[in-house]
C-alpha cells in the first residue's frame, strides 16, 4: 500500500500542493462558484456574436494550445476590413485557471464583440509546476506565432482572413497583465516584422513589492484575492529563492530594467479603486509617466481586484456592472485610438 500523500501548501479553496509534487486545483469553496470555474468547449459556430477554436501552435521545439474568439461581424455581407488582433493573457496569480474557463470566455467574448477584434488566448503554463518565467515564455511564444502566421510562415483561416497583423494589442490581467509587460518589453528587442505591436493593456496587474504596500494592509479581501493568497502564489510561482521585488513582480523596482531605457507600445493601465495592488499598480503607472511613456490610467470606481470576472455579481450589482460596462468602454475604445 503506497504511503498517504501529505500536504506541503494549500491555498484558500484553490489549489493543494502534496509532498510527492502533485497538485490538486480542484475547488473546495462554494459551489455557485464552480460554473465560472467550467472550462466552455470551443464552437465554429457564432454564440451571443462570437464563434471560439481552440488551435495548436507547433514551431517543432514546443507546441502551445491557445483559443481563438471571432466576432460574428467579421463574416458579415462579405466584409473584407481586417481586424485588430489582442493578445491575452489569463491570469490566477500563475498557479491558477486557464484560458477556456467561463469566467475568462464571458470577459473575452464581451471585449471580442466590443473591439470588433480578433481574441487569441494561449492556455499558459502553471506553477509549481513550471515557475517564472514559464508563462512569459508561453507568452512570448504566443507572440511569434502571431509573428508566423503575419509572414505566411504557418497558416490559420481565421487569421489569414481577418487578422490586421498591423493593429496587435496585448492584453492581461492579474498575473497575465505581468506578462503583458515582460513580452512587451522582450518584443522591442526582436523583429516581429510585418506584424507590429500598436499598444498594452495591463488590466489590475499583479505588481507588487516585498515591502508591503499600504493597499495590502488596507483594502479587504475577497474571494478573488487575499495578501494571504498574493504571497503564497508567488512563493510557488517566483524562480526559488526569488523574492516578490524580482523583475516580473516588480518591474517598476531596482532590479527590473529602468522604463525609460525600455521600448515600449502605448499602454493603458487598468486599476481597481478597491484593489489590494492598488498602490504598486500605480508605482507602475507613475513610473512609465517618469519614464516619459506614452500611458493612460483607466480606474474602475468602488470595485475590487478583477472583478469583471465574477459574473454573477457583476449581473446582480448595478453599480458593479456599470463598471464593468465603462472598463470594456475603455478597452474599445483605446484599441480604435490605436
């Protein structure tokens, strides 16, 4: 009889880390929850105005899942205008859900219709199991596929036939919206040619610092998000013996490369008014101010972090759904500026 397993780390509901290294990422917190937390298979056909595939990227090193949204406007009365591409980024403090999950298909589906664009979405890998910088690799990967499919290297139909490979954007929240930094800050350095990034959207980014800010202290907790969650992720997540000031926390400290020497696309930074990361997602805003980057602040008043991603409170709270309405607002209309 094999011995029990034990376990080394839980985290609030959400994942069980055991002593032989496997890991548990069933859910344990109340079941109206579950629905958000269900992956939704993909459909060729157009749901609620928007169709979604799921296709592998395969450059013969690597091969890397990722979901693609269309707006049904794309194949209306034969129109042939080509559409932005965003580039999202799931998040879950790195160790957490995927791209397929309801609560990410609601969001991106809803910013597929309102931006009129195309939405790829890669299924990043997780920690523990793959730590930093796992899903920035992922990401970045995501990225040249992109790249591949603008130069006619790789062929996918969807993009071959709507795809504006001028106007990509990439897109993240949490944990994702540190991604979107580091494949920003990577792709300046790479000649992704005929394919050009046109901005980032970092939505209520996952900076923070090992000194504890004044928001982790003051903001409440939710189920999205808890101190106590923030700083057990990362101990999974961060390269071992890292500390929460590493540059993919922390892009905005001392040991992350100086903004102004970065290359960087028109950002808009996404932020909370209630959210625990408030205070260092706004370092980050100030520091690319300083840096003398083209940045523009977008606050969603009274809510916490990502909110947008719990559904039914968003259906049941007017307040909350205003601003969820007024953040896609947002997001549409910086992709039309750009």
């Amino acid at each position: 009889m094999a011995p029990e397993k034990k376990i080394v780390e839980n985290i609030a509901n959400w994942i069980t880390l055991f002593d032989d290294g496997s890991v548990d990422r069933t859910w344990t917190g109340p079941p109206e929850a579950i629905p958000n937390l269900t992956p939704v298979p993909p459909h060729q056909h157009f749901v609620d105005g928007v169709a979604a595939i799921d296709v592998v990227a395969d450059d013969g090193a690597a091969a890397l899942k990722l979901r693609i949204y269309l707006p049904e406007t794309a194949e209306r009365d034969g129109s042939a205008e080509k559409l932005p591409v965003l580039l999202h980024f799931h998040g879950g403090g790195f160790c957490i859900s995927q791209t397929d999950w309801r609560m990410y298909y609601s969001m991106y589906t809803a910013v597929a219709r309102a931006t009129g664009a195309v939405v790829v979405s890669p299924y990043l890998r997780r920690a523990p199991e793959h730590r930093l910088p796992a899903p920035c690799d992922d990401g970045f990967a995501a990225l040249k596929w992109l790249r591949s499919v603008a130069a006619g290297e790789r062929r996918q139909p969807w993009l071959d036939r709507h795809a504006d490979f001028n106007r990509v954007f990439l897109i993240g929240d949490s944990s994702g919206a540190c991604v979107v930094h580091q494949v920003a800050a990577r792709a300046a350095s790479e000649n992704l040619a005929p394919l050009r990034l046109a901005g980032a959207i970092p939505i209520h980014p996952g900076f923070v610092r090992e000194r504890r800010s004044k928001s982790e202290t003051e903001m409440p907790a939710s189920p999205m998000l808890s101190v106590e969650m923030i700083d057990k992720m990362l101990a999974l997540a961060l390269p071992e013996g890292a500390t929460k000031d590493h540059p993919i926390t922390c892009p905005m400290g001392e040991a992350a490369p100086a903004v102004e020497e970065l290359n960087l696309p028109p950002y808009l930074c996404c932020v909370g008014e209630m959210d625990l990361m408030r205070e260092t997602q706004l370092e980050f805003y100030e520091a690319m101010k300083r840096g003398k980057k083209e940045v523009e602040l977008l606050m969603s008043s009274g809510v916490g972090h990502c909110f947008y991603l719990n559904k039914t409170a968003v259906e049941s709270r007017p307040e909350m759904a205003e601003e969820y309405r007024k953040l896609i607002q947002g997001i549409a209309l910086f992709v039309k500026n750009h």
